[in-house]
C-alpha cells in the first residue's frame, strides 16, 4: 500500500494508508460479549470471557498456532470448525460463541486436558440451546495445568445470567477477562461503508480485543485475539481475508522470540448490517479486508507497547526491498533482535546490530508465504532463503536520524545525544530502505529489559 510517491529520501515513517482507529469501541451488530470473575486464577482478577453471535451462527474463520504442543482449546476449535464446514479442514465454518478461560492454558495436559475442554464446550452449548460444535475455545496461562472444569461451569451460567452486552463498555469487560500478564486491555475497532443490495451504502463496523504481552513471536497466528464484524461474508472468503491481514501484522511481531503452544485468531462475522453479500475479489473485499488489517495491526501495536517489561514500542519499516516478501522478513529480522531490543531499552543507537540483523535475515515458511499470496511452488522455493540486500545500497534511519547509507560511504555523522533523546519516547522507529525495488513491510516489537528477565525468572510460582 505504501507507493512510490509515499517513499521519501529522508526515511520518514510510512502510513499504510489503513482506515483510522477507536480504541473505544463497541461490539458490532449481531454480537454480545461481557467478562467475569469466574475463579480460575487465584489473583481473583477477571478469568472468563464469552462473545455469542446473537443471531444464528456466524460466519467462522481462524488461524492457529503451528506449536507441537498446540493447546487443548486449539485442537478442540480446529475440530468444531471441520465439523462445521468440512471443506475448512479446521481453518473455517460456523459459530454461535467463542469462550476463553484465562489462568490455566491447558496446553500438554494429555487425554485429560482435552475432556475438560469438551466437557466446557458442552456446557456453553447447553446454556445457549446450541450444539458443542458450533462453539470455539480459547485458553491462556500456565502450560501443564488443569482447567477447574466446574469452576469454569458455574462462570458460565453467572456470566449469561448477568447478561452480555453490546456497548463499549462489554468490550472492555471481554478484554480484560481475556488477559493475563498483559497490564492494560487491547481494543480496536473501525467502520467502512459497503454496497447495500440496493447500491447504496451501508456502514460496517470491526471491532476486536488481543490478549498476549510474552511468549510471543507468531508462526501463522497470534496469541489471542477475537475480531467481530457485522459485515456479510462466507467462512471461505473470511479465512482468506483473516490469513492476508494476519501475513502483514500479527505475523510480523515478536516480544521474545517464542512461539505458544495457545496462539489463536478468530474472525466472526454476523451479517447483520444489511451489506451485499463479500465476494472475494471484490472492491468490497478489499476495503473490509483493510479494515480487518487496520485492526489487526493496531492490536499487534498494542500487544508490542505492553510486552512483558517493555519502556517502548519498536516499530522497523522497510521500503526498496525486491519484494513486499524480502521487506517483512528483514523489519521481522530487526525487531527480533536481542542485541539491538537491548540497546533500544539503553537508549543506544547503535546501527550496527540493525545492520547485522538485517544481513541474518530469512524468508518464513512455506505456509506463510502462501498465505501473503504466492504459489505452493514458489513459497517452497522461497521458505527459508535470503532476502536480496546489497550494503552498498542499504540506507537505516533511526528516530528519523540518517546513521548509515551505503550510497555514501557507509556510517553517517551523527548526533549521537540527540537521537538518544529521540529514542527515549514511547515508541522508537527504525527505517531501512535496501535500494533494491518497491517491496516494503513493516513488524513491531519491543526493548528488552530486565523487568522481563525478572517476571519470567519467577512465573510458575
């Protein structure tokens, strides 16, 4: 999205030209949602959380975590999905309610972990007179633990007695139960107008809620998220919407380089707003689908500003790549980098570990590449190579400060001070351009500190 009328001399940060976001969003039309205090974790802070489509079920798509030890909520929602839409293979289909349970993740908990999740999903679909398979799960906490199954049973009948809602403010309460280490709620939310049947327009609303601020580095997901839109899409087209977003955001952030065994997106859609039908392919599709990466990418924002520890949001932008492929695996490349995470949290611009990284940079996997649309031959030819980059071509910015451009010499002058004071800011922005073609990606991490060492040294207990 970004053109080459956008791109500048002086690396300033881009705009991806995405719709604006409200971080004081409300459900959209056709879904409630609300979050309570079931008893889960033992910190009494909110632990359950439910988003029900209100109206018959809705429209399903998901991407999940590629983990060997992918969660009991993960194989259970792949199952319900395939039951659904068996033409998904458990990638999309059909849902009344997706249910989280926060505090215990129930990952690597064996044949056991797995009936407790059943016996949960069982017990939402008798509460709202629905079949288990059209409901989703999401768990999120300590691996190797047990889910409290009566606990989370009695939660569920005290959180549909006190009634879901639909305003902001149920938003919020969904977000925050859904949260664990995360000190703050993560929200967003966007409308866009489409095409009624009748030609004329009709606003949409997206809106989601993120969880995850450790153990993050996503291979074809996220860590937890739920996005709702009232829009009209069938779950194939959905899931193909949802894995092009997800290539662009929420693959491209990484806290401390460690994928879960939990991590799960699922994208809802209603129907209810009175839009023409989504074809894929269609002007349509596409504006929804930059509404759904609008809020994609601002949760992934959110989940990098609040990583376990963090004192700053680092955002890498990468322009002049040979391809938009070769651009996102080097700002991933950056942002990943313990070195320089290191000296973002010193304050230090030092150039030369973005530099190395960007040189140690590789393609993604195969998956991945097919999902940001090329062919199974050429996403397995690519997975894992090099992307182009010649030195001699490599411009970096720091804090929009020029430190080295390899069309002049190589290392820039600079004032080290005044960056430094740059740096020391909410959110620090890296800017390559690698003087090779129009390719350009971006990804989002965040400083290492020792309050991350610290909080990690001491989980379990």
């Amino acid at each position: 999205m970004v053109t080459e009328e956008r791109r500048d001399t002086a690396l300033e940060p881009l705009d991806p030209g995405l719709p604006p976001i409200d971080r004081h969003a409300r459900v959209p039309d056709g879904f409630a949602a609300g979050g309570i205090t079931a008893g889960i974790k033992a910190s009494g802070r909110p632990d359950l959380m439910i988003v029900m489509a209100m109206d018959g079920p809705a429209a399903a798509a998901a991407v999940f975590t590629q983990n060997a030890f992918a969660a009991a909520p993960v194989r259970l929602s792949q199952s319900h999905l395939a039951a659904t839409e068996p033409a998904g293979r458990g990638r999309y289909g059909w849902a009344d309610a997706v249910i989280s349970t926060s505090g215990c993740a129930n990952a690597a908990t064996g044949a056991g972990g797995a009936a407790d999740q059943a016996a949960i999903a069982d017990a939402l679909a008798e509460a709202l007179r629905t079949i288990p398979e059209r409901t989703l799960a999401l768990s999120t906490g300590l691996i190797g633990t047990r889910l409290p199954v009566a606990v989370v049973v009695a939660g569920i009948g005290a959180l549909l007695e006190a009634g879901l809602g639909t305003d902001a403010d149920a938003l919020e309460s969904a977000a925050d139960a859904l949260r664990t280490t995360d000190s703050r709620t993560k929200i967003a939310g966007t409308t866009i107008d489409l095409p009624a049947h009748d030609g004329s327009s009709v606003t949409v609303h997206v809106s989601g809620i993120a969880k995850g601020v450790g153990m993050i580095h996503p291979r074809m997901a996220t860590m937890l998220s739920v996005v709702m839109t009232d829009a009209a899409v069938k779950p194939a087209v959905l899931h193909g919407l949802l894995r092009a977003a997800t290539v662009r955001t929420w693959d491209q952030l990484t806290v401390d380089g460690d994928t879960s065994t939990n991590d799960t997106v699922f994208l809802l859609a209603s129907a209810t707003a009175k839009a023409a039908p989504v074809v894929a392919g269609s002007d349509a599709a596409q504006r929804l689908g930059h509404a759904i990466e609008a809020v994609a990418r601002d949760l992934a924002r959110q989940q990098a500003a609040d990583g376990e520890g963090a004192t700053t949001l680092l955002t890498c932008q990468v322009t002049g790549a040979a391809d938009d492929v070769d651009a996102r695996a080097v700002a991933r490349a950056v942002v990943s980098s313990s070195l320089f995470k290191a000296a973002v949290h010193g304050r230090d611009p030092n150039w030369g570990r973005i530099a190395g990284a960007a040189g140690n940079a590789r393609i993604p996997e195969a998956a991945i590449l097919e999902a940001a649309g090329l062919t199974p031959d050429e996403a397995r030819r690519r997975a894992g190579t090099t992307p182009a980059i010649d030195p001699d071509q490599l411009r970096i910015a720091i804090a929009g400060t020029l430190v080295f451009d390899g069309m002049a010499g190589g290392p820039q002058a600079f004032d080290k001070a005044a960056v430094r004071d740059r740096m020391d800011a909410p959110e620090t922005i890296v800017r390559l351009d690698l003087g090779l073609g129009e390719g350009w990606g971006e990804a989002f991490g965040c400083d290492l500190t020792e309050a991350y060492v610290i909080e990690n040294s001491e989980y379990s207990t």
